[in-house]
C-alpha cells in the first residue's frame, strides 16, 4: 500500500507539474503609448479581488513584469488619461512563455 502512494505522490510533485502551469515567473509587457504619452501599465489575475501591480510607461515601452499563478489568467491593460487605450487577457506558459515578451494590444486565443 506504501508503494502506490508513493508512486502517485512522486507523479504529483514531478511528472504531472506541467498540467498545473508555471507556478510563477517573468514576461516583457510590450507595447506604445498614444503620442509619446505617460500611461498607466496595469496586470492583475482574472476573477480576483487582489489589487493589480502598475507601472508608469510612456512612448516605445519594454516592461519587465513578475507575476504569479492564476487559474483564469491575467488582464493587462494600458490607461492613458484615465481611458483603456489597450487592453487583452492572456494566460502565462500557454500565451507568453517563460521569460517571453507579450504585446499589450491583442486578445488570447
């Protein structure tokens, strides 16, 4: 009886990870603000109440961003003037991979 637990406890923790997703890791958010303006860059989980992490960005922007698991994915959006000037969900490890870079703009698949 010890010998299956162990066998179906070692396939949880090793072989059958990857179902679950990366647990956390990095991406660049790129993308442009509208006439070289200071925007708002925003990520957050999909479906949760935690607040999203923002960074202030303006005109051609690379932005590192660090992010963790979420079930439903994520949401970035790109506020300038207090308007959505771009916005797309995404899910980390299928949409932008690991160390990836993924565009504001655009929607996942």
């Amino acid at each position: 009886m010890k010998i299956p637990a162990a066998v179906t406890i070692l396939l949880l923790l090793s072989g059958c990870a990857h179902w679950f997703g990366p647990a956390h890791g990095t991406f660049t958010a790129v993308g442009i603000t509208p006439n070289d303006e200071s925007c708002k860059l925003s990520v957050a989980p999909v479906c949760y109440t935690s607040s999203a992490r923002e960074w202030i960005v303006s005109g051609s922007f690379r932005q590192s961003v660090l992010i963790n698991p979420a079930p439903n994915g994520h949401r970035m959006a790109l506020i300038c003037d207090d308007r959505l000037a771009a916005e797309r969900t995404f899910k980390y490890g299928r949409d932008v991979g690991i160390g990836g870079e993924l565009a504001v703009n655009g929607s996942a698949p």
